[in-house]
C-alpha cells in the first residue's frame, strides 16, 4: 500500500494541464468494441483505472498500440469471448466499475456478453439495474444468478425501442446507446444522462457513422446502422481534476493558471466554487486563481444557510463534493453539502474533524461545514484515502495543514489523477511517495 508524506502549509504557484477526462476514457475506449477498424484516441490519462481497462480489452484480443504517453490505437479485429469465461476476466473486470460498459458494445456487435458484478469505490449502492433493464428492452435476454454474481446477456437481434430510463445513470447511459447504435429501427432514450462524458461519446460514435440526434440533452433518438466504421477522437480534459485544482488553489492560498480547461463544458463547477467566495477568472481556454488569503462562503438572499448538493448533469457533478467541503473548511462563514447519490461518500471527514476541522455530520448525506476562516488551520495527521475523490480532498486537506501528514492507500487517488505528486510538486508543494 502506497503513502504519501505531505508537508503542507506551502503556497504554490505556477501552471498546470489538466489530464485528460477518465469518466470520459472509461466509455469511449469501450465503443472501439464496436467496430473492426482502427480507432485513434487522444489525451487518454496515464491513471490505473485506465489503464487497467485497456489491459483487460487487450486480453480480449484487441490490438493496442501506445503511439505515445497519451496517444493509442485500437483495432477489435479478432475478439476472443470465450476469454469473458475464464478466471483471469473475472479477476480483471470485478476490480473495475468502468468494465460494466463493454457489455453494449459486445452485445450490439457479437450478440452476447459476460461481466462479473464489478467493483470500484465504496462509497454505497451503485446498482446496475438501468443497465440491464435498457437491454431487455432492446430484446435481450438478461441472466444471474445470486450465487455467483456473474452477469450474462445474449440477443440474436437487438431491436430499437422507446425506453424511460429509471434514473439518468451516466455509465447505464453510455452502455444502452453503445448497444443501440447497432440495433434495428430507432431507440428513443428519455431521461438519458447528458454529462459532456456522454456528450463526447455519442459525437465519437457520429463520427463513426452512428446515427443520434438529441446530443446534449436527456432526450436521445438513436436510428440504428448496420456496422460503425474507425475514427479518431479527443478526450476532453478532466472537470474533476480542474475542479480539484480550484480548491486546492483557494485553500493553500496559491496563485494557479489552469491551462485548457474546455471552459464551456465546465458546467455550473466555476459558480458552485465562486458560492465558497472563490475568486477565479477565465482567460480565453484557462482559469485564473489569484492568492486569497480569505473567501467568505455566500448566503442566500433570505440570509439562511448556504447548501450545494449534487444533481444529474447540468447540475453539479457528485465527483466535487468532497473538494467542496474541504475548501469550505477554511472559508469564512458555514454551509450544508449535501450528497444525494451516494450514502457513504462523506464518511471520511471523520479524517478532517481530526485535522481540527468543524463539521456536523448530520446523515449518512448531509454534512454541515462551519468554515474557520484560516483562524484555525488544518494540522497534519495520519489518514488512510478510502476512495478516489476523498483521497484527493484529503491530499487537499493536508497541503493546505500545519505540519506533516501521511495518507496511506494512494492507489485510491492513482486510480483518478495521473502523476499528481510530480505535477503539485512541480508548483512548490512538498510530497514524497513512498512505496
């Protein structure tokens, strides 16, 4: 288990690149199962949970090529499905969420498909019934059994149809277009996710010859075409690592330019840190942060309490809360964040009341942040990172901390930021990884 050694309490200063998009990543490197021809991708991110995504279609058969660090191409020439059947697939695939998505694409192309129920963070339920259910309804037949959690679908002939998704599940989105762009006649989708992650997606899929109308909204038509053909595509770069670098800015006190930010894809993210009294500037395509040594959290006109809460996209992201809170710390005034989608993902600040910070956790969702206005500052600690977006609130926390502070499991944090202690420390921050 990787640690990090912190030494906070460090402004930095300077410019940093986003990566590129992993949620992003994740669904576009699983469309290239859906067709035979060379596919290019571009600002793919160098993290683990890619990484181990391209492993795993790799030892299906896929060609992969790394032209560079960020560069690859794929070529699904000779898919081996008798591979989902094994052990070693079993192994790969239960550790990844992201592995879910190579259902759509197998059962459109090949007519049938395998997953184990797959893994991913602990942060409470993230069922996968909206995917299962599209495909029924698409004309599949859908298998598991409870004793051995391995799903199985199989469909001769997927046929278009009108569904209403249950809930606007981003990933169930992504799967259920990847199988209807191959299937018979039109696929209406309503209530669809329209994250830009999904928005990339079904442009990349156009490109291939796909045919979608609706880009952009919850309501998709998809008219189903016989095969899809190669094509190059570009990830857009990561709106929860930008957001990341935001708070880390405003509560170190640091002066930071965020270089290409694809600033209009950015959402509601630039406004929901402006809330915590966070000053930033757009220049052209980059975000400007200047030093603050105070930013005083917003109240609504009738003067009560400040909440940010998470929302189906063009809402806020729920990949940000944990960086909200952490910047609410040391901010003047209080706030309610509200996680409505996950009911575990705010147990870590458990971890933050011990670095001195003053929250109330009032349910497994709901947490009141009573901000100290840099009166009381973080202390280091030692801390354990239980998932992705906490562990880079913590490493937040901990820059920001008097003293020093070790933060174990960083696997957690490598799964979803590419090389951050070489980037931050690039800046003037002081952290040591320690193997």
């Amino acid at each position: 288990m990787g640690t990090f050694i912190v030494h906070g309490g460090k402004p930095l200063k300077g410019e940093i690149t986003p990566q590129g998009a992993k949620n992003e990543a994740l669904q576009v490197i699983c469309a290239i199962l859906l067709t035979s021809e060379k596919v290019i991708i571009r600002n793919i991110p160098d993290i683990s949970d890619v990484n181990m995504l391209i492993e795993l279609i790799s030892c299906m058969g896929v060609r992969v090529n790394r032209e560079s660090e960020s560069v690859a191409s794929f070529e699904a020439v000779n898919v081996d499905l008798d591979y989902l059947q094994t052990s070693a697939f079993r192994a790969q695939s239960s550790s990844l969420r992201g592995s879910i998505m190579i259902v759509g694409p197998l059962l459109a192309r090949f007519g049938k498909a395998f997953i184990p129920k797959p893994g991913g963070d602990k942060i409470g339920r993230r069922r996968v019934d909206t995917h299962f259910t599209g495909f029924q309804k698409l004309g599949a037949h859908f298998e598991f059994d409870s004793s051995d959690p391995f799903f199985k679908v199989e469909a001769p002939c997927l046929t278009g149809t009108y569904m209403h998704l249950d809930e606007a599940s981003v990933t169930g989105t992504a799967n259920i277009i990847m199988a209807a762009v191959l299937a018979k006649g039109r696929t209406t989708i309503y209530n669809a996710a329209c994250e830009p992650y999904i928005q990339q997606l079904c442009r990349m899929l156009v490109s291939m010859g796909a045919k979608i109308e609706g880009i952009g909204s919850n309501l998709l038509y998809i008219d189903g075409v016989k095969a899809l053909s190669g094509c190059t595509h570009t990830i857009l770069p990561d709106m929860i690592e930008i957001g990341s670098f935001i708070g880390m800015a405003a509560i170190t006190e640091s002066e930071i330019t965020i270089k290409n930010t694809s600033f209009d894809n950015l959402g509601i993210i630039p406004d929901s840190f402006r809330r915590l009294g966070i000053n930033l500037e757009r220049r052209g395509d980059d975000i400007f942060i200047p030093a603050q040594k105070h930013y005083e959290i917003e109240t609504f006109i009738d003067g009560s309490i400040m909440t940010i809460s998470d929302a189906i996209w063009p809402g806020l992201t729920p990949d940000l809360l944990s960086v909200l809170l952490v910047t609410a710390t040391q901010a003047k005034g209080a706030v309610l964040i509200h996680q409505k989608m996950f009911e575990s993902r705010l147990f870590f600040v458990d971890k933050l009341i011990d670095m001195g910070a003053q929250i109330i956790l009032c349910d497994p969702h709901r947490a009141t942040v009573i901000g100290q206005d840099k009166m009381i500052r973080l202390k280091g600690t030692v801390m354990v990172s239980p998932d992705i977006r906490a562990g880079v609130a913590l490493l937040i926390a901990a820059l920001s901390a008097d003293g020093k502070s070790v933060i174990h499991n960083i696997e957690q944090i490598d799964r979803g930021y590419q090389d951050i202690d070489k980037r931050l420390n690039a800046l003037g921050a002081d952290i040591q990884r320690v193997p």
